[in-house]
C-alpha cells in the first residue's frame, strides 16, 4: 500500500477552484480553517438560520447560504451529518452543482448503502480524516496533521483523484500520510472501528472497569482515575511507539497482569461477537436501523444519549477535572467556536 505525504501532492489541483465546505460542525470547522490557513479560497455553506454565521465571520472564513454558495463552487465538501446529507443533496445541491465540479465526502457512508445516488456529470470522491474533527484542526495549528483516506467514485474530470489529494494535503492530511482506499472499504471498516474498538469497545470498558470497583466498595474518585483518567495516559504511549512502547514504559508488575489477564477479558467469545458487528455492517442491516431511528426523530439514540450522559462516572469526572484547570487550558473542544 502506497502512503503519499505533502512532497508526493500536487496541490495545484486545487490551486483556483472554489471551494464550498457545507456545515461548520466538528469536520466543517476544521476543514474550512484549514483550507484558508493554507491559501485555497473557501466559503463555508451554512442554513438561513444558522447561529454559525457569528463563528465564521469571527474565524474570518467567508460564508454563505446553501442555495448561492453551490452554484458558483468547483468542489462541494459535504459535511453535515450523515443522515441529514440525502435531504441536502437532493434540494440544495443536485439542481445547483456545474457539471464536472467535485462532490466530496468526509466518510462513504451516504454513496455506499446508495442514501445518495449523484448525478452522472460530476466527480465524486472521498477525503476521510482518521481522526475527530477537532483534533484535525489542532494538529494542524500544531504544524501537524491527522493521515486521511481517499477515494474517488466518480470521475468525470480525469483528475478527481489528483484533486482529491489536493484537498488531503490542504487540511494537513499530507504531513500524516495518505492513503487511498474505496467508498465500500472505508466505510466499513470506519464503522467498525468506532463500534467495536474506539468508541463502543472503549466506552463500555472503562464504565464496567469503573462499575466493577465501584461495587467493590472502592471511591469512585479512585475509580475514575485508574480506568478513565490514566486510559488517555496508557493509549499517548501506544500513539508513540505502539503496544511495545506502552509495555516498556509501565512496570513489569503492570506487563505481567497485561499479558495474563488481557485475554480473559477480551476472548474468543468477544471477536465472535466483533465478527458479528462487521457482518451486521457489511450487510447494510447497521444502516438500516440507524436511518430508522433517524426517521423516528432519534428515539434510540437520544434515549441512550441521556442514559449514558448520567452515569456517576460521568458525574464524579466533572468534579475531578474542576480540580486540574490544565486540562482547560487548551481544550480540543470549545463550543464557542464551533
Ligand atoms: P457535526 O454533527 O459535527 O456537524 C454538522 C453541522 O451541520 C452542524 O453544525 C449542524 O448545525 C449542521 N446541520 C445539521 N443539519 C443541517 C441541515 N439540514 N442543513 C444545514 N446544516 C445542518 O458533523 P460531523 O461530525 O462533522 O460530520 C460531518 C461528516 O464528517 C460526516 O460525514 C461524518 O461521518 C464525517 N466524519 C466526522 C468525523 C468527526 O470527527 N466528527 C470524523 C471523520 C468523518
Ligand atoms: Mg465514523
Ligand atoms: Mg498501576
């Protein structure tokens, strides 16, 4: 698999067109910024009544309504989220867009269960960051970047894939490293990754750790730290030098009950069920289900919402961070800018 970075890209594919990235919410904020701070011209597309106007003119980006700012663009980033994008497509997008301008997405979710079926006479392509919107703008502030993937699935122009690593190198992809995959790939390993490992996996491993002693009697103060706190600690390591790096770092005491007990936890039982997951995802039945309970304006998922955004560990982590004013100082999320 071939990685290109920033001295593989030609960023002249970019270089004159007009771009218009459409929603200024964790993606949107980081890619339109982004894409000014490297010299490209960028409106933001945003709704009539968007509160997100004040954010941009105070970021100094351009912006503009969804209808005026299509008709004009060369490349539409579209980045709402996934479920309303069909509906933006359909009315603000498909009657506007020139012919052999760009449509692009952030994750293939909408083109590969077919939630959006383009017009033929347009490029359709991928440009993914691995990484929370968020931190695709701090990195790059940093003089860093997230690595993305590309795709195209739609080439009309001869060069869609060209312009598609333009646009990775331009919100600082090509520091990190790029790679290019398909729409069917990466949106199901994107998938899978957030339910089974990143989000889902994690989420409920540091609840039932923090649950587990908890019921044991031990303080919950305690308990935050050792399976919430030190996690991030743990993983800076695995970002730095792997599995192998985390394990010379902690004490033998620590590697010893890692290797003999990390397996028990996590058993054949377990990937049988992570199999199961990626089985429910590539047969679009995950879709499915959350397109539905879209549709149900959410019941599920803000049911759960509110379930999980009450839980003591939740609780006792406010109070604990009140107390380490650092963690604020930088903060990767700052409501009041995006
Ligand atoms: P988001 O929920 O943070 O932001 C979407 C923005 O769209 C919000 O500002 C919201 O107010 C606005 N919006 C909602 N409905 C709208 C409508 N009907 N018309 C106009 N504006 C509307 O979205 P996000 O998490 O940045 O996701 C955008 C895309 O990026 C998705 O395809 C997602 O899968 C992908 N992605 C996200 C992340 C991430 O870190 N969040 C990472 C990789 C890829
Ligand atoms: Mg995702
Ligand atoms: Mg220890």
């Amino acid at each position: 698999m071939k990685v290109k970075y920033d001295k593989d890209i030609n960023i002249k594919y970019l270089t004159d067109k007009k771009v218009v990235v459409i929603g200024y919410g964790s993606q949107g904020y980081a890619h339109s910024n982004n894409l000014k701070d490297s010299g490209f011209d960028v409106t933001v597309a945003l709704r009539e009544s968007s509160s997100s106007f004040q954010k941009t003119t105070a970021a100094d980006l351009k912006a503009n309504t969804l209808d005026n700012a299509i008709k004009e663009t060369d490349v539409v980033m579209l980045l709402l989220p996934d479920e309303k994008q069909a509906e933006v497509y359909k009315n603000h997008i498909e009657p506007h867009l020139k012919p052999n301008a760009s449509l692009a997405f952030a994750h293939g979710f909408n083109i590969h269960f077919s939630q959006i079926v383009p017009r033929k006479d347009i490029n359709v392509f991928m440009v993914a960051p691995k990484g929370p919107g968020h931190t695709v703008r701090s990195t790059f502030t940093e003089g860093s970047g997230v690595p993305c993937l590309v795709a195209v699935y739609q080439d009309v122009t001869g060069d869609a894939k060209e312009i598609a690593y333009a646009y990775a190198s331009a919100i600082g992809g090509g520091r990190a490293g790029v790679i290019e995959t398909s729409f069917k790939e990466e949106t199901e390993t994107d998938l899978f990754g957030e339910q089974a490992v990143l989000c889902g996996g994690t989420s409920a491993l540091v609840q039932a750790g923090f649950e587990t002693l908890v019921e044991a009697g031990y303080a919950p103060e305690m308990a935050y730290f050792e399976c919430l706190h030190e996690l991030k600690l743990i993983v800076d390591l695995m970002y730095e030098g792997g599995i192998n790096t985390m394990r010379y770092s902690i004490s033998n005491t620590a590697e010893y009950g890692d290797l003999t007990r990390g397996n028990r936890l996590i058993t054949e039982a377990t990937k049988q069920e992570m199999k199961k997951i990626l089985n429910e995802i590539q047969a679009g039945q995950f879709a499915n289900e959350y397109v539905e309970d879209c549709k149900n304006n959410y019941q599920r998922l803000n049911q759960l919402r509110k379930n999980n955004q009450q839980h003591p560990l939740e609780v006792v982590g406010e109070e604990l961070r009140s107390m380490m004013p650092w963690i604020k100082k930088k903060p990767l999320v700052d409501k009041a800018l995006n």
